[in-house]
C-alpha cells in the first residue's frame, strides 16, 4: 500500500537530525499522523511535498486571511526587493503604513511597529508601565498573549496560572495577576492602584473562540478608567480579521493600546503597537525607547500597506463575506460530523472558529478542559487523508478567497472523517489509552 505521506515522512526524518525536534514551532507537532511539509500554497489551497493537495482552514495559524500568496502584496513586495530590502534607516513605507494603521484602528492616534505578536504585547507593557508610573498587570486565564516569560502563564490548556513551558524565569510573572475571564467581581477584587494595565483578548480567539458576556467589555473599559489602569486589546488575530478596525470597532468598546499583527501583515512578520497619543507619547519623548532591527523593515512593511490597502479598498464587500463563509463552514463542521457520529460543538464569529470534540457547549475556559482534545487531533489527521487542512487544537480560519466550491469539498470530506474518527473511537482501545496528552500541542 503507497504512502500517502511518503516525502513528508522522509522530510521529518531529515529534520529530526539537525532541528530539535524535527519542527521549527511546538505547535506543528501534534499535526497526525506526522508534521506535513509543504511545498506551494496559493489562494484557498495547499500543496504538500507528495503533491496532495489540500482546501487550508489552518492559513499559516491566522495570517493569511487574504489567502496564500496574494497577488496585490506579491507584486508590491517584489517591486521593493527589487529596490532594497533593508536600509537600517527610514523609509517612505513606514509612514504610509503608519498613516494607514491610525486610519482603521479605532484606538491609534499613534503607533509603533514590531516583528511578532509577543514583542508587541511586551512593547505595549512597557508603555503602560511608563505612562501610570505602576508595575502590576492583569490578564486572564486561557487567554494568549505569545511565548515570553511574563504573560506565559494560564494560557489555553491549563487548570490555573502555572507557566506554559519548561524554564520560564518564576520571577518574571511575579507581577502579573491572572483572573478569570467575563467574571467582573474577580477583576473588581484584583484591581488596585498598582495596576498599569489590564490586557485580554477581546474575543478569546486562542482559548475556544469565546464570547465576552453582553456589557463585560464596557464595563472593564469602565474600571480601568475608575482605577486609572490602561485598558490593552490583544488583537493579534482578531485585528483586521473581524473588521477592518478589528474587535473594538466590532464590538464597539475602545481600548487605550492594541496590539495587531497575523492578518496585518498577509504572512510576513510585523506586528504594531497603536493607541491613544497621551500614551504613545511615551515612545514621542524617548521615555521608552522602543528599538528593534527589523521594526517596519521595508519588505514587510511594504507587505502590509499592501494587505491593509487591499482590505480598506474592498471592506464593504469582504468582511460579509468573510462572516458568510465563516458561519456556512461552522454550520458544515457541526452538521456533517456529528450527523457522522462524531459530536462537534463549533463557536465562530466572522471569519474564523473553532471546534471541540464535545457532548455539550463550550462557553468558557473550563468548558474546554473537558472537551476531548486527543479525539479531535485524530479527526483533525482524517480530514488531512480527505483533502482538508486544519490546526489540529481545533481553530479554522477561512480567507477572503475561499469559494463556495471549497466549502462543498469540504462538507463531504468531514462526513467521512468523522465517520472514520467516530469508528476509531468506538473500539476498546483507542488512540487516546496510549498516545501521551502534549498540553501545549493539545491547546496551543
């Protein structure tokens, strides 16, 4: 019998000898059967180094919203490469990308740029911390906010604040308090005059595609104003990907930093901090230098005027469509697995979601304790047999170019499976006695 994976396996091979691991990020490991390796991706579609082909929910883990190698940012990046890739000075892209982010974003009157969603939370820390004069910041169990030391701890996955990975500083997070989410007498009981800032993800993406409780937003908003704290969105994924101005102008509470990146940049690394000018103005007078080789290198930049100017252009028509596609797939992942046997509880908004192998709602951080994460990383193996890609802890993404044509593959491919996962399930023994839980690789 052919190897369907034959080239991937031989590639993960390869790697396992000089790349630790065999993977350059964690969270492609738990991918069943193995880590595939691709080799083109092109609109709404990927192609493996076997040549199968695939319809790809996964989209790089959230960037690629405009679908994979768009043509107006390919085009544009190819015109600077052409001119220069890095000057280790200013140049013209910075301030159109600049004027661009200020235009769309809700909350930017100013704003600074990075290369990774952790260095920009980690940037807009430091500008919290400079402009109250304080040291303590919230944040929320089951929310993410990238790898580095202070805010990895509590993420999506763990019962309570414990770091997320091995040698991680205890120290570092010794001035962070983590409260439970959309319980706003927690966050009344941990606020106090020491708090700089308050930092969440608006809509808890990365922890289930989670709900903040109608008024939960507006009144967090309401008592870091009272307590003199700074209110930050991490918008990561949720900027430019559910609206245009992302989950504030969404959700219509304004915060006074967000940080954005992913979608930003059409899957060239940048990312921004952007807010109110009284607080930006902590970078204005140099009280927080904020420094960085690559910051708004003019590849990416260029790469990101491009993505922004793209979806400015088109907003009016995109982001419905993105909502359609977005509820039609959750509609085809419920439906058609559990239809199969394989229960699937599906939470979206826009044009992302994310499911759970689960007999009840996921409505909350410990509702996904619960939820059976192992059985779903084996469905999530099953649609890679049937042509479709997905992260395999359960989060989809669709793009602005998948058609309803990848949809219909797709509902076929996920009847059968979860026809396959449900029969797997239902003998004595299953994967999940002996395959060993990856907290990291199963929430993360």
């Amino acid at each position: 019998m052919s190897d369907r994976y034959e080239r991937s396996r031989a590639q993960q091979e390869r790697a396992r000898r000089s790349l630790a691991g065999g993977v350059a990020t964690a969270y492609r490991a738990p991918q069943r059967p193995l880590p595939i390796s691709f080799a083109r991706g092109r609109g709404s579609g990927l192609t493996d180094v076997d040549g199968n082909e695939y319809v790809d929910y996964a989209l790089a883990f959230g960037p690629m919203l405009l679908g994979h190698s768009p043509e107006t940012v390919v085009r544009a990046v190819r015109q600077q490469l052409a001119t220069g890739i890095g000057y280790g000075a200013c140049h013209t892209v910075e301030a159109e990308l600049a004027e661009a982010v200020c235009r769309t974003v809700p909350c930017a009157e100013l704003c600074v740029f990075s290369n990774s969603g952790s260095e920009a939370v980690h940037a807009a820390l430091r500008i919290a911390r400079a402009a109250t004069g304080r040291n303590r910041v919230i944040k929320f169990l089951g929310h993410f906010h990238g790898w580095l030391d202070p805010l990895a701890v509590g993420i999506p996955g763990l019962r309570d604040a414990s770091p997320a990975t091995g040698g991680q500083d205890p120290l570092a997070s010794s001035a962070v308090t983590v409260c439970p989410w959309n319980d706003l007498d927690a966050l009344r009981a941990a606020m106090g005059d020491d708090v700089a800032a308050v930092i969440m993800e608006p809509f808890a993406v990365n922890g289930g595609c989670l709900f903040p409780d109608p008024g939960y937003l507006s009144e967090v908003r309401r008592l870091t104003e009272q307590a003199g704290a700074l209110l930050i969105f991490d918008e990561v994924i949720t900027g430019f990907r559910l609206a245009l101005g992302g989950a504030q102008q969404r959700f219509g509470v304004v915060p006074d930093l967000a940080v954005l990146g992913k979608a930003m940049g059409a899957g060239f690394p940048i990312s921004a901090v952007c807010g109110r000018a009284e607080v930006m103005d902590e970078v204005v007078s140099a009280r927080v230098r904020h420094v960085g080789t690559f910051n708004a290198n003019p590849v990416c930049a260029t790469a990101a005027l491009a993505a922004i100017t793209e979806l400015e252009r088109d907003a009016g028509h995109l982001y419905p469509r993105l909502e359609q596609l977005g509820s039609r797939l959750a509609d085809i992942f419920r439906v058609e697995a559990t239809d199969a046997g394989l229960p699937l509880v599906v939470n979206q908004l826009g044009g992302m979601a994310h499911a759970f192998c689960s007999d009840g709602p996921v409505a909350s951080h410990e509702d996904t304790l619960r939820t059976d994460a192992a059985a779903y990383r084996s469905f999530a193996g099953a649609l890679l047999d049937e042509g479709v890609h997905v992260i395999s802890r359960g989060l989809l993404y669709v793009s602005t170019v998948h058609e309803d044509t990848d949809l219909d593959r797709t509902r076929e491919a996920v009847g059968k499976a979860a026809a396959a996962t449900a029969a797997v399930l239902a003998e004595p023994t299953t994967m999940r006695d002996t395959e060993a839980m990856d907290a990291t690789g199963a929430r993360r």
